[in-house]
C-alpha cells in the first residue's frame, strides 16, 4: 500500500485506465496529424466513439473556431492499437461555422472518414427547451457496478469499462439469464481518471464517446439470455452538440439509448446524453452491422 492508501493492485487497475486527453493528443499542424491509439479504448477492436474522438482532436487542432456542433463518422476499417495519420481538409468555411473532413488511416488503410462542423462560441440565436429528460434517480442514489455486482467479474474483460465509472438505474444479477425486456439502456457515467475537459473538443469526444457505446446494450436488453451469438460493430455514428458551456457541472452523464429495431442483419439505435440538472448535452444514432460473435466475448 503506498502512501495515500491505494494498495498495489488497485493502483495497477487506476494506471491503467485510459485518460481521454492524453490518448487523444496529437502531433503534426497545417492539416497532416499524427495520434496512437490506445488499448486502453478496446471493445471489439478501438471503440467507435473513442475513433471519434480522436477525429475531433484533428477538426479542433485545424480549425480557428471554438465550438464542436456535430459530426458524422463512417468506419470503415478496424485499427490496431498503434499510430494513425488523420488529414483534414476544409470544406466550406464562413466568420460564423466551418465544415471539415476528416480522413483517418493507418498503414495506408482508411480507417474512418468524419464530416465534422464547428461554429463560433456564444452564438445569439432561437431558445426553447422541449426535451424532457427521464425521471430517474439521480446518480448519488445508486450503486456502482462494482459495488452491485455480487462476485468479481473472472476471465478476459473489456479495457474500456475500466476508464468508466458506471451506476446503473436497473441492476440485472443474473444477466447470463434475464428475460427479454424493452431495448432500452438507462445508465449514469463518470469518466475517469478525469471527469469532464476544458477543452472543448476534447469534451465533444467525451460526448460521443457516450452516444456511441450503449446502443448494442440496449439492443442486447430487447433479447432473453446473456450470449446473444453476434456482435455488432457501428457502420456509422451521427452525434449532434446541443450544449458546451465552459465551467458547466457536466461530470457525471444520464445516458438513455435505445433500439427501436432490428431487422435483415442491422440493428438501429439512438442514445441521449444528459446532465444532473435534466438538461439534454448530446444526442445521435447509429446504424449497426450484425456478425456471429467470437467464440469467447469478454465481459
């Protein structure tokens, strides 16, 4: 146990967390970066919206204006844990907004391709609220799922739920076989070592990183047992910025996805991100491509 009480393997589980800000930094200027991936971000290869991320790092680093406004991601290859080359090119630019492509590829492969659009920080323009938030428990009123969960986890798991610290609003013990239930996922989320950035671009990746993971979940949800025999990984990610303020209390994140259907080997979701105050932060979708499941899945 060192100093401030953390015993060792707590603090080989803490060091080796992913650190959003770190693992999506970049070298390079005048449109040509350079950025390594890290293993910290695995679910079946790098995470989608972790790929995102790093997509909006380069279409932050390019760009003069402040303020990430959306994007939309095409995957289109599978990276490995190691450098990438991101290009990013400028499509229309005015005094108030700014639409980028951004083209990753690693080895000469293409690995994602991203429309992105960036406007000016405090905008004057329309203002009404219709979005409802769910009435859920807040996050301070529920456990973990370290803490829920009876027994450890045993077996391969997953990096990317160790950067993530997770409080579920329904709590399934035994997941290997739960009923079939609605497929909707409701989860609060606090990322870690660091909760929420300064940067807004850095942000943004946060925020779509939330939009991005929990749409298989929920479509998972819709089906009785815990082996489902696919997985399926995201064609595409479309991922709108609703607000971004500086200083704002955004560090814990109510993600609410759902998949209204699966059909003819696609399965469709959408996700909403909000903060403890019910306010909406984020929202998009995606379209996902089924294939038969490895023979082991981490958990």
């Amino acid at each position: 146990m060192d100093a401030e009480g953390t015993t060792g393997r707590e603090w080989a589980r803490i060091s080796a967390m992913g650190d959003l800000l770190e693992d999506t930094s970049l070298d390079g200027a005048d449109g040509s970066f350079r950025a390594t991936l890290s293993p910290d971000w695995e679910i079946w290869g790098p995470n989608g919206g972790y790929l995102t991320a790093v997509a909006l790092r380069a279409a932050g680093a390019h760009t003069r204006l402040p303020r990430p406004a959306s994007v939309l991601c095409h995957f289109l290859g599978v990276a490995a844990f190691g450098p990438v080359e991101l290009e990013v090119e400028t499509l229309r630019a005015s005094r108030r907004a700014e639409s980028m492509r951004v083209s990753m590829t690693q080895g000469g492969q293409r690995i994602l391709e991203a429309l992105v659009w960036a406007v000016d920080a405090g905008l004057e323009g329309l203002s009404h609220e219709m979005a409802t938030a769910p009435e859920l428990p807040g996050p301070d009123g529920l456990p973990s799922i370290d803490q829920a969960q009876p027994v450890e986890v045993t077996g391969p798991r997953f990096s990317f739920f160790d950067n993530l610290e997770a409080r579920p609003i329904e709590w399934i013990a035994d997941y290997e076989h739960r009923p079939a239930g609605d497929p909707v996922h409701q989860c609060w989320y606090r990322f870690k070592p660091v909760a929420s950035f300064a940067d807004r671009w850095v942000d943004a990746g946060r925020l779509a990183i939330a939009v991005d993971t929990f749409q298989w979940p929920a479509a998972s949800r819709g089906h009785a047992g815990g082996s489902l025999g696919h997985i399926a990984p995201s064609l595409d990610l479309a991922c709108r910025f609703h607000r971004m303020e500086e200083g704002a209390d955004t560090d814990w994140l109510l993600v609410e996805a759902r998949s209204p259907v699966a059909a003819e080997g696609l399965v469709a979701g959408t996700a909403s991100v909000w903060d403890e105050q019910g306010r909406l932060l984020a929202s998009g979708g995606q379209q996902m491509l089924c294939r038969p499941a490895p023979v082991a899945i981490p958990t």
